[in-house]
C-alpha cells in the first residue's frame, strides 16, 4: 500500500470513491484493486444480479432455457453498463462504465430455487461518481424476471437498484432496458448524467399510441371500454361502448391496439379465453398468483361445463326445490345433487384426476354466515346487521326527510313521492313519532329506488329476470343494533291507477312472513348488483385504472410519489383486464348472474354519471355525505359517528387516519413548500392526464380537488391508497363468506311478489318454500356465481398487506423514509390488535355474540386463501 500512494499520491488515493467491500462479504469478498493505465485510473468493481426463476415451466420453455445456456457460453449474454448521475465534459453525456457481462449464466440455468443470484464485474473510471442508473440488454432468445441489482465497491456504501421487471430479449425489443437506483428525486433535481435517460423511459412507457399490443410490450396508454360486447356472434352480444360519450360516461382502461370487429368498426374484437388480454408485461399475475387463480379455476370446473350439464338437466332439478338442496353443495357437491357425477367423471378424463387427487374439490366450502348458526341470515336483526357490517357497508345512510323523495324526473319515471307513510313504520319505533326518530338519529335507509327504477323495464323483459327497485328503513334499537321496519318495492309507473309501489313491512302471520323473506330477498338483490357494479368494480377497479396508468406515463420510477404509489398499483391492470375478458362481458358471469342482466355496466355507467365524485372517495368525506358521521374535532380522528357500533366505519376510521398520517409525513418531506408541487411538472402531469384523459367524459365537473399544495396532494392520494386498499378489502374479500350461501345475499330473482288475485298467489300459498327458492337464482346460475366469488374472495400466497412492501428495506434509497414507512407498519399492526379486542367485546352486538361473525374485512393480515379479512395494498382480485 506504502508503495501505491508514493506512484499514485496518497491523497488522492484516500479520495477515492471506491473502497474494498466488507471481508466478510461472500459476494464481495474478491480483492479490489486500482490499476494505473497511463494517466487514468480505472476500479474494477461488482454487481450481484438476482433473477427470479419461473418454477414451473413447459417444455418449450425448457428447451429454449438451455439453447440460452449453450449460447450464453459463445457471447449471447446478458450485458449491464452502469451509468453515472455525473455528465463527462468531454463527451457532454452522461459517464458510463465499460460494459459487463452477467457471469455463470450456463451453471446456474438449471438451479431448481427460485431466485438465482449472479454476478458482473464493471469497469469505471475513478471519477466517475455515483452510479444512478444501469443498462441491461438480454441476448438470450427468452425474457428473464429481474428482481433487484446490488453495486459494491464504492465509498458511499452499496448503490441497490430494485427492478422487479421482465427484460425482454433484445431481438423483440432492441433496445436497452433502463433501471434507475432506488434514490429518489423530484424532476428538478434530477442529476444532470441521469435527465436523458429519465425523460427516454417514460417516453418508452407511453408508447405512440398505435398499432396492436404485444404481450412482451411495457406500454401503458388509454382507451374506451369498446370491448366488452361481440358483435360478431349476434346483435344478442352487442353492448353500448362505454367512455367517450355523454349517454355512457366511463372511465378509460387499458388500451390493447386490437382491430375493430368485423360487424362493428367502433367496436373492438374479442380475445377469449384461454388466450391472455394485453396488459404491460410487468403488470401480469407472477406465477403463485396466476396458479392460485389456476387452482380456483380447476376446483369451479363446473363453470366450464356448464354448457354440457344444462343438456342434462330437466327442468325439475333445474331449481332449488328445498333448503336442503342449497346444503347439498357443501356436503354433496353440485355433480352428486344432480345425479351426473359417474357419468361426467367418465366423459371428462381431467376431472376423474382431479376427484382423485383432491378429495371434495367438487363440493364449496361452507360460508361463513352460515358456520356459526345455519339460521342467522334468517333474522332481521342479521339482514341489517349487514347493512353495516356485510360485504357492502357503504350504502346506507341516516334518514333526513321522510318519506323519501326521488330526484328522477318525474315527466319520465313518475311521481316522486314514495309509497312509505308514518303508519307503516310508527309502531316499530319505540313509541317515538317519525320526526322524533329522524331528529335523533335513529332511522336509517338503504335507497336503491333512483339507480335501478330507469333500467326496470328493461330488466323485467328479460328471460327469468324480475326486479323491483326498493327502499329500505331501519330502525336504531337501545342495544345499538338495527332492525328493518319497512321496505318499499317499485316498478315502473304505468299510469295514475298501477300498482307501481308497494309497502311491505315486518310479519304479522305465516303469509306475511313469507312475503316479507321475499321482499328481504329483492332487497339483497337489489344491493348485490349495487354493490358490484358500483361500489366494488366502479369505484375501486375502474376508477383507479386512469391513475394508475398516468402513473406510468408521467412518474418517472425514481420520482418519491411514484414510489410511495408503487405497491398499491400491483396487479390492478391484469385483474381489471380479467373483468373485461369474462366478467363485465356481454353473456359475462355479472350478466348471468346479477338482477340486471344485460343491463348490468350500463347501470355502471350511469352510476358514474350522476353518483360517483373522486372528492368524496374518502372515508371521512362519505361517512359525512351520507350522514353516517359529523365532524367533532373532540374526537380522535376528528369524527363523530351517528350509529356508534358501526363495524365499517369505526375500523375503517382507524386505517383511513393511518394512511393519512403516512402520506401526510412522506408529502411533507418531499414538499415543505407549495411552489415545489407546483413546480413539479411530473406530478401535475399525472394529477392533470389522470382527470384530462383517463375520466375525460367529467373532466369539467367542479368537484376535482385541485393541486396546488401539500394537503391538496395528502387528500389526493390518501383516497387513492385508500380506495386500493381498505375500500376495496371492505367490499371483496366478504363476498364468498357472506355471499357463497345464496339464500343470504342472492345476486339476482325470477320472481315478483305475488298479491291476492295474481296468478301466481295460489302456487305461493300451496308451497311459499318453493315459490320462495324459485325467486332466486337457479342451480347452476348459483354454482356459477359461487365459483367466481369464492376465487375473487381468496388471498393468493404472494399477497403483500397494508404494512408491507417488496425488498422493505431498499424500496428506496432515503433511510428517514424507509424509517418512516417502518412506523406505519407498526401502527397498522397495533390497528389489528384493536379490531381484534373489538371483536371480543360483548357490549359491541353488531361483531360479537352468539353466531355473530366478527368484522375482520379491515384487519390488515391474513393467511391465504378465503378468510374474509386481510387488506392488501393493492386491488388485485
């Protein structure tokens, strides 16, 4: 060493940025060395690639694995080169080591673990900086996943780039993929070697806007829900374009670049399954979530032979005749119940494997609502019990007038006054009047009479759908539970004599009892298309999308609000993309399997025309709006909520405040001034293309916050993270537990409620159980329906919760926020510990007692599978 400093001077030896990694380092335990080349220093220093390998592969895949180990050993390499935040004066472009090949590509291939950690030794000058970004170019014939890259060597300690992307080959996409180190910078102070390669990716990411999608392409750009009808298999298949118009406002999605339908230029061709819908690569399911939803698929195989069993059924079994029935699934499975399981198991090869391989795959698994007291769902305190605490808690809201008085225009739908009168619901109210009840907070109301009355007709003419649009009335009761007093059922007003409303309320005989179970079901019928068309696939899957593509466009990786974002964008795309391929389709399973039928996304779309506002997409904001809540800065989340044991919102409060606090302390570090997110042109891109392009059709309505100071950009994306998280938790991860048993919640009915006189009152007198279960879905429409939301109710194995990050430690490269992020996962742990206190808390009716299942929706882990709780960071199901 002595004799290094008098050749090279000792003080610009101890100026070096480069310094021998760790001894005890097993990676980087190699000596480095300098090494004089005329009057240039060079350092040699090291990279640690980690690839994730894929574990199950075909053979295809096999062979072109080991056609790229023999190539790899004759220069068909992977090729990195870092490249420096500094600019070379000379060159005037950023400085650039020399390039390094990703070594023992050959050995290693066939390691049967799933992440494989190689090494790349680079060359650089000595004053060549910090490194902020690297190149990578894959010669190989197939993509590879990229996991994260490790620099060691440099004074300033490892430089750690995490990637977590596919690298496509080099002869599908020529050009060299950029990843930036995990130090995050506001545009401004983008170092000067590192603005090029910025502006470069994000340009790649946006695309031109034309031309047809590779699945290999990373390009993220808009379109129009033009894809969800076929109109080449029939005009029966033909659907409104959703977006772009002011009859079907919707928000953009995803665009694919497919040609146009044969029969309908504006309409855009279908891809079926089993072939993929585009999204950009980095946003497919990896491989434990793709074989979570596999095995899913595998265990509803019904679904997929449906069509051969329906040639099989009579029309005697092709309803639930008796509760028994409806049980069987779950002890029998829906091939015993219908006497065709030798007969299907011969046909089908796949499935006898199955049988045998995993007994009881053909049967459900019990839901939860009926785990604990088969008979709870029969109870009204449980019907409203629901209200606040089931699979859709966002509806109901506290009673201001009564009656209740529609908005629709009465020259089209009617009169506006309802049915409801003060002697229907007096008697149920503790001997207070209606105005005494109001006035005290203690009627409540779940209204869906204006969203379905205007698609009714519609409705009721199509085969084996009937509908009404209903009101419901609950009451407070002095023990904090709720109990239904009246329900109010509309059709479509045909004229000043029809019966276009009708009140019915609590059971006085058996008749009444039975219409009164009827009257409950149309109501969650009612609430179940609501709940998802609306709150669930509108407001957390839609509209999220348009953010989370501009994200993408205008964020570059290495901005702060990007990578706050990051975690709570994970799979949205691909699981939306999957809704459009067979869910919201035309002959999809909302279509077969929802009230509305083929009506079902245009109630979506008007949903989003006249009820949704981004503004009011936070908690405390809905809960206001809908009277649930009243500020009371006392209190503290500064909240006061009307019906105090309100599972949803009191659990929610708790998560909600967290993410604020979260967000607040991270927009604060980044933004301690105003001018900062104005100057910001990155953010005001994305806030502006999110509002501008991805929800053109309302892109002037007045209730956009704006963004012009820290609060403004706290709120923005609190609701984001929120609606991503914890909203969406709320509203999915229940719908197997509470829905799985149709009897409870069923999705759709066939049937009206008969009165005296009608031709159908004396079948429902002879036998009301079976005119009842004839009113809901029947057998295979139920099956169907289980199937689709037993898979969406399960956690995969790779789900990360609210708390939780990939690589938690080097997300990103500012240690006070990796700290910070560390003090939100603690208080997300000690909001679980609360709810579950909560849940044992016996003075709490509406969570705990006999056969009451818990509120778990909002605590923040779970095991995987169906558990009915767990919020994941992101929407991916």
């Amino acid at each position: 060493m002595a004799l290094t400093k008098q050749i090279m001077g000792s003080s610009l030896l101890e100026r070096s940025l480069f310094v021998p990694s760790s001894p005890s380092s097993s990676l980087f335990n190699q000596t480095r060395f300098l090494v004089p080349l005329e009057s240039k220093r060079v350092v040699r220093v090291r990279a640690v690639i980690t690839v994730r390998n894929k574990i199950k592969e075909d053979l295809k895949e096999t062979i072109v694995k080991h056609i790229d180990a023999l190539a790899d050993k004759i220069g068909r390499n992977v090729v990195l080169e870092l490249v420096s935040t500094e600019i070379d004066p000379k060159t005037k472009a950023a400085k650039k080591s020399s390039e390094a090949v990703l070594k023992d590509w050959s050995k290693k291939s066939n390691l049967k673990v799933e992440r494989v950690n190689y090494t790349a030794e680079f060359i650089v000058d000595s004053n060549f900086g910090e490194p902020g970004a690297i190149t990578v170019t894959n010669k190989h014939q197939k993509e590879f996943f990229l996991e994260s890259i490790t620099i060691e060597g440099f004074a300033t300690g490892p430089v750690h780039f995490p990637c977590n992307s596919w690298v496509q080959a080099r002869k599908d996409h020529p050009g060299k993929r950029i990843f930036f180190s995990n130090k995050p910078y506001l545009p401004g102070d983008t170092p000067a070697g590192l603005r090029l390669f910025r502006e470069k990716e994000l340009r790649n990411l946006r695309g031109d806007g034309k031309g047809v999608r590779n699945l290999s392409d990373r390009i993220y750009d808009y379109d129009i829900y033009n894809d969800l009808g076929n109109p080449d298999k029939g005009i029966e298949y033909a659907r409104p374009n959703l977006g772009g118009s002011d009859m079907y406002p919707y928000p953009r999605r995803c665009r694919t670049g497919r040609e146009p339908s044969d029969t309908d230029m504006y309409a855009e061709s279908r891809v079926e399954k089993p072939l993929p819908m585009y999204v950009p690569r980095d946003e497919r399911f990896e491989e434990s979530k793709q074989n979570t939803f596999t095995v899913k698929r595998l265990k509803a195989v019904l679904h997929n032979l449906i069509p051969g069993l329906k040639a099989s059924l009579s029309a005697s079994n092709q309803d639930f005749n008796e509760f028994s029935d409806v049980d069987g699934l779950y002890s029998e499975g829906l091939l015993i119940k219908l006497g065709l399981q030798d007969d299907v198991l011969k046909k089908i090869p796949f499935v006898s494997k199955i049988q045998e391989s995993s007994q009881g795959l053909l049967k459900y698994d019990t839901p939860k609502i009926i785990s604990k007291d088969k008979f709870a769902w029969l109870r009204d305190d449980e019907f409203a019990r629901q209200a606040i605490a089931g699979v859709n808690p966002v509806s109901i809201e506290k009673l201001k007038v009564f009656p209740p008085v529609s908005k629709l225009d009465p020259q089209i739908y009617g009169p506006q006054e309802s049915a409801l009168k003060e002697e229907h619901i007096l008697s149920q109210l503790d001997g207070m009047t209606v105005q005494e009840a109001i006035n005290e907070n203690k009627l409540f109301i779940v209204d869906y009479h204006d969203i379905y009355l205007p698609f009714l007709e519609g409705i009721n003419a199509l085969d084996g759908r009937k509908s009404y649009a209903t009101r419901t009335i609950f009451f407070s009761t002095p023990r904090g539970t709720l109990k239904p007093v009246a329900i109010e059922l509309s059709l479509p007003f045909a004229g000043p004599s029809s019966r276009s409303k009708r009140v019915v309320t609590p059971p006085v005989d058996a008749t009444t009892n039975w219409m009164w179970m009827l009257a409950k079901a149309h109501v969650c019928s009612n609430d179940a298309g609501v709940h998802q068309l609306v709150n669930h696939w509108l407001r957390t899957h839609a509209n999220l999308e348009p953010f989370i593509l501009a994200a993408h466009r205008q964020l570059s990786a290495m901005h702060p609000i990007y990578k706050l974002l990051d975690p709570h964008m994970r799979y949205t795309l691909e699981i939306n993309a999957l809704a459009r391929q067979s869910l919201i389709n035309a002959d999809g399973i909302i279509e077969n399997c929802f009230t509305p039928g083929r009506y079902a996304m245009e109630i979506s779309s008007a949903a989003y025309k006249n009820f949704w506002r981004f503004d009011m997409d936070s908690l405390p904001a809905d809960l206001i709006r809908r009277g649930m809540a009243e500020p009371d800065p006392t209190q503290p989340h500064g909240l006061k909520l009307t019906l105090e044991d309100y599972p949803y919102a009191a659990d929610g409060i708790l998560i909600w405040s967290a993410i604020e606090d979260w967000v607040r302390t991270y927009v604060n570090h980044y933004y301690p001034h105003a001018s900062l997110i104005c100057n910001d042109k990155e953010l005001q891109a994305w806030y502006s293309e999110s509002i501008n392009v991805g929800h053109a059709d309302l892109r002037h309505e007045s209730w956009w916050p704006t963004l012009n100071n820290s609060e403004d950009l706290v709120s923005i994306l609190s609701i984001l993270i929120w609606n991503a998280s914890a909203q969406h938790a709320a509203l999915n991860f229940g719908q197997y537990p509470y829905g799985g048993y149709v009897p409870n919640r069923p999705p759709l009915t066939r049937r009206l409620i008969p009165e005296e006189g009608d031709p159908e009152y004396a079948s429902f007198l002879a036998d009301p159980q079976k005119y009842y279960l004839n009113a809901l879905p029947s057998l295979l429409q139920a099956t169907k329906f289980m199937a689709v939301v037993d898979t969406l109710s399960t956690h995969s194995p790779d789900e990360e919760y609210l708390g939780e990050r990939q690589q938690p430690s080097i997300w990103s490269g500012d240690a006070e926020m990796i700290e910070a992020f560390y003090d939100f996962s603690a208080k997300v742990r000690q909001i679980e510990k609360v709810i579950d206190s909560r849940n044992l808390d016996r003075s709490l009716k509406n969570r705990c007692g006999a056969g009451v299942l818990p509120y778990e929706l909002l605590a923040p882990s779970s095991e995987s599978g169906v558990t009915c709780r767990g919020v994941p960071n992101s929407v991916s199901t």
